[in-house]
C-alpha cells in the first residue's frame, strides 16, 4: 500500500497515541511572570512527561495559549515513548507529573509501584477513531464472526484490548474467543495481507487509507455502545507530590482544563501545536480525526475503566477512582 507523506504522518502519530512508537521533541515552555511566586504556588517550574501523540495535545494548547503562564507556572514538557516509561521518573521525583494511559497507571498503582493522583483528564475515544476491519475477501461480516479469530494490539492488556471486550460482550461475541496478538505499529498491513491476523485493530487515519486502498470493510467500532467516549489517558502526579504541591496541581488542572474548553470547537488551535510535538504535518493537521479532550472530569465515566481492569483480573482489589482524582477547581 502506498501512502502520501501526509497519510503517513499521521499514521505515526496515532501510534504514538498508543504508545507503541515515539520519536524525540524539543519540549517548549512559557515563561512563568515575575509575581508567580507571591501568588501562593508551592513552585513555578514543573517538568512534564508527555508522548508525542494527538491525545496530549490539550498541554501544548495551554503552552501555546498561554495558559499555564496566567496561572503562574512553567511547563516543560518531556517526552517519552510510552507512558510505562515515566512511571519510575515520577516515582524517583525526575518529573513532577506525567501524561499517560489509565490502564498502565491504575495497574501500577495496584501493585503499589506508585500511589496515584489523578490531576486531570486527558482524552476520551471518539466515534470512528478506532476499527476492526476486515479484508475484502475475508469470510468475516459480522462482529459475531470475529469468534475464534486473531486480531493485533499495540500493546497486550491496554486499553485497546480493555475497550474492545465490552464492545464484544454487547454484540453477543465471546471475548474469551479472541486471540490477541502484539503486532508492531509499522506490520500491522504486512500481518494482515499476510493472513498472520484474521482482522486488524486499526485507528485513523489508516482506516481511512485501508478503505481507500485495500477495499476494506468496517466490522465494528471499539468506542461504541459501552465503550462510547471511553477514557484513554490523563494527567497524573504521585499523592505525595500533590500533598506538597496542591495549589501547583489545582493551577494545572484549570490550565488544561481550560485548553480542552478552547479546543472544543476550535479546531485550529489543535492543528496548529500538533506539528511541534508530532510527526504529523499541517496538512493532515487540518483533517485528522481528534480524540475527545476533557474539559472537566468525571469520576462515573473514569470508573469504567478500573471496573473493566477488575472484571477482566488485571487489577488485585477494586479502586476507588474517585478517592484518587484531586478536586475539580475549573469552572
């Protein structure tokens, strides 16, 4: 399949989404105004591990708009490859917070690899971001043909298999049937041309180009029914940086909090930031499809996920979400 130089950098950075692969950015930050430490903050200065993917966006938003400088900080953004990756960098108190998927950071909280703060969400699924798709010739028509069969994800037990199984279970497929196989961002159409994958787990804009070129056929949708809007990932720091920290915490949740609100129906100033942190250029920039960027939070939608972590025994004992998220203080 032959892809132009826009569909292609796109391709990456919903990869990256996944936190499968990453490529190094210069962070960028704001200068913090002189009178930010009189205004009552612990500090001024906070790094930030993020991945170069479409769903941090709403950080280097607030960078951009100059958000975090009206509330008197300095984010420094640091990127990573994949969000397990920052877990011990926020735990040794390398970073001061940390952009990241929920399944990755419930499952390191469970096993007592960090104690959790939720500072504020980051993204949730939107219709069509995602797809299980089938190849022209495939015998697979319905989600119910999908028993039995193999598909890949990026990374086993995340957020994408996580979705996926309560989206089976509503349209009466067994998700014990299933066989998930990791396959790497950049063999997915080699596994699938080659019959190693009976169906591909794919995400815009290569659902896209899959139709356009391959004939593909959509089976079902990972982010509807029960999965609709599901949270991928957010903004979270340790307990005890927040205790040290707490009005550090609440001026960065108003600061993103406030980029989701800019975001929500103002696309260009999306498209505008992600070239800087992203391999995707302008030009798909303008048309890619975006996640959902939260601009309050929402403990109900976010239990979702640690239910399903339980359910499918990935976690030991149940969480309490909303015991871990900080007090919303954005209006």
């Amino acid at each position: 399949m032959r892809l132009g130089r826009s569909a292609r950098a796109a391709i990456i950075g919903f990869a990256l989404t996944l936190g499968v692969a990453a490529c190094s950015s210069a962070g960028t930050t704001t200068a913090a105004p002189p009178s930010a430490a009189a205004g009552g903050l612990e500090k001024t200065q906070i790094k930030v591990a993020t991945l170069p993917a479409i769903d941090s966006a709403a950080l280097y938003v607030a960078i951009d708009q100059g958000l975090f400088e009206k509330e008197g900080l300095e984010v420094t953004p640091q990127v990573v490859q994949a969000a397990p990756e920052a877990i011990p960098m926020l735990v040794k108190g390398e970073i001061d917070a940390m952009f990241g998927n929920y399944v990755s950071m419930f499952a390191a909280h469970d096993k007592q690899a960090l104690k959790l703060r939720i500072l504020a969400e980051g993204s949730r699924a939107a219709p069509d971001s995602l797809s299980i798709m089938a190849l022209p010739d495939s015998p697979i028509r319905t989600p119910k043909d999908l028993e039995g069969k193999t598909i890949n994800v990026n990374v086993l037990r995340n957020f994408q298999e996580l979705a996926l199984a309560q989206v089976l279970k509503a349209n009466n497929v067994d998700p014990a049937s299933i066989k998930y196989v990791q396959v790497t961002f950049q063999n997915i159409m080699p596994s699938w041309k080659g019959g190693q994958i009976d169906a591909a787990y794919l995400g815009e804009p290569q659902v896209t180009a899959a139709v356009s070129t391959m004939g593909a056929r959509k089976i079902l949708d990972p982010a509807s029914g029960p999965a609709a809007e599901f949270p991928i990932s957010g903004y979270v720091s340790t307990q005890e940086w927040y205790d040290e920290n707490p009005k550090v915490a609440a001026a960065f949740q108003r600061a993103i909090h406030n980029a989701a609100k800019l975001m929500e129906n103002n696309r260009e100033v999306v498209a505008k930031v992600l070239p800087n942190f992203t391999q995707i250029d302008a030009a798909t920039a303008a048309t890619v499809t975006f996640p959902y960027f939260s601009s309050s939070d929402n403990p109900v939608r976010l239990q979702r996920v640690a239910d399903w972590m339980l359910e499918a025994k990935w976690l030991s004992k149940a969480i309490d979400v909303e015991s871990l998220m900080s007090p919303t203080t954005s209006g």
